[in-house]
C-alpha cells in the first residue's frame, strides 16, 4: 500500500492508512495495515528506549558544562559588582545557556576586554595599562 512509499519507518503512516481503509471497507488490509504499524511502533518502543539510556548518560557531562558557566558567571559578577539578576547563575546556565553566555561575552565587551584574544593576552593588557608610569608631575600653587 502507499504507507510504505510515503515512510516505511513511520509508524503513525500505517495507522492514518488503515483509517483510510475501514472507511472504505478494505477490513482485511487494514488489519494488514495495522499489524504493520504495531510492528514499527514496538521497534520505536525499543529505540526510544535506548536514545533514553543514551540521554541518561549524557545529563552528568552537560550537568558539569552548565556548573562551571555558574560559577564562572559568578566570579564575573564578584569582579565587577554586578547584580544577579534576572535569575541564579546556575538557573541561567541550565535553562537558557545562549543568553547567559551573551549576558557574559557582552558584559566584557563593555569593560573594554575582548573574550576572542584570550585570558593571557587580556590579562597582559590589563597589566600593561596598572605599570604604564605617570606623566611629569611637578608640584605647584
């Protein structure tokens, strides 16, 4: 029947085709069609339960990345006096990442550093311009 040209690994295909055929009572394939779909459906069953078991085994590692983003974002905020808002760092981290990191990465734009160079070159610069030595001074009324 057409379930197969449309998606042979889609079970729900199988079931809209038997509901075609009862109507137009073709009882015979749609029992046909229905089997088929059960069948699909079942290895479904089982290849869900291993992308599941997969996911399982990847939650601590994304778990870890969303916890050190937190504090990170933290040690950002204490450096610069910056209010936690609008949620916990690690709320942030874990719900939404892409704003977080875009919170962060301009946040530090602002303050004249640019996360593209990298913490030593940063670091540098920011060395660089605390040792530059002061103008000539002279003391006067």
């Amino acid at each position: 029947m057409q379930a197969q040209v449309i998606s042979p690994e889609w079970h729900i295909a199988y079931y809209l085709q038997a509901a075609a055929l009862i109507t137009l009572g073709m009882d015979g394939d749609a029992e046909d069609s229905l089997k088929d779909g059960a069948t699909l459906e079942s290895n479904l069953t089982n290849r869900s339960t291993l992308c599941s078991f997969m996911y399982i085994l990847m939650v601590p590692a994304m778990l870890t990345c969303c916890n050190i983003g937190s504090k990170y974002r933290k040690k950002l905020r204490s450096r610069y006096n910056l209010v936690e808002a609008p949620g916990g760092d690690l709320t942030l981290h874990l719900f939404c990442f892409y704003c977080a990191l875009c919170q962060e990465f301009r946040e530090l734009q602002h303050r004249s550093i640019d996360p593209s160079l990298g913490w030593m070159s940063n670091l540098a610069q920011q060395q660089g311009a605390a040792t530059a030595p002061p103008g000539n001074q002279f003391m006067g009324r």
